[in-house]
C-alpha cells in the first residue's frame, strides 16, 4: 500500500486526527480527505501538506499547513513545539525581569527611605544638578 497514488476517503464521517501511517505514503499524488470529521494539525514536514485545502474541506477542526486556519494549541511537532519552548523562554525572561526591577527599585527606594543621610545626600545632588542644569542654559 505504500505505492498508493490516489486516496479519495471524502464523506466517509471520518474523525479523530490524520494517522501517521498517512506519512509513509510517499507516492500519493491525489488525496481527498473532504467533508469528514477530522480534527488536530495535519502532519507537518510530509507530502500531506502539499495537497489543496479543497482535499480537506469541510474538516472545520482540521488546522496547519495548507489551510487557512492555523493551529491555536500546541499538539503538534515542528514550528508549534518552538512556539513553546520561545513563549515559555519569554515568560521567564519577563518574570526575571519584573523581580529585578522590583528588587533594584526597593534597594534604591528603601536606602532613600530608611537612611535619612543618604537621603539628604540625593537630594542635594539632585538640586545641585539643577542648578548646574538652569546656570548651564540661562
């Protein structure tokens, strides 16, 4: 079966995602998947993708290359993992980032708040850096 060339299964009520022993159908060159009831992402990195979206119209769960809808969960392999693994990749850069800015805003803002003399020192300096500021410009 693996030199199959054609493969009409349209209106048969199939449902469930595409098998992967579809993969090993290297000699298909008409597949007619049309008005069944699959779902999931069609196998990425195979000759599946090469068809027409007419060969899996009417699967209105069926998502991925070459369909207009794009997958919105991760299920399958390929590009969809790597979405993954960058979004989780980002998230921990965020949440790092968000726990240091809190951490070096509290070590400046506490020292300020808690040492009256370092206090009195940033501000002098602040003040001294505008006057610097107006004498520089006036």
């Amino acid at each position: 079966m693996k030199q199959l060339e054609s493969l009409d299964l349209s209106n048969n009520t199939l449902s469930g995602e595409i098998p992967q022993t579809m993969l090993s159908l290297s000699f298909l060159e008409v597949l007619n998947l049309s008005f069944n009831n699959l779902k999931g992402q069609i196998p990425l990195g195979t000759q599946l993708q090469s068809f027409t979206p007419l060969s899996y119209m009417g699967n209105p769960e069926l998502c991925g290359t070459p369909l207009i809808e794009k997958c919105k969960h991760n299920e399958a392999l390929g590009e969809d993992t790597n979405d993954e693994e960058g979004s989780e990749l980002m998230e921990c850069f965020y949440m790092g980032m968000g726990v240091g800015f809190a951490t070096g805003f509290w070590i400046v803002f506490g020292s300020l708040l808690f040492k009256r003399s370092w206090r009195h020192a940033y501000f002098n300096f602040l003040y001294d850096v505008k006057d610097w500021f107006i004498s520089r410009w006036t």
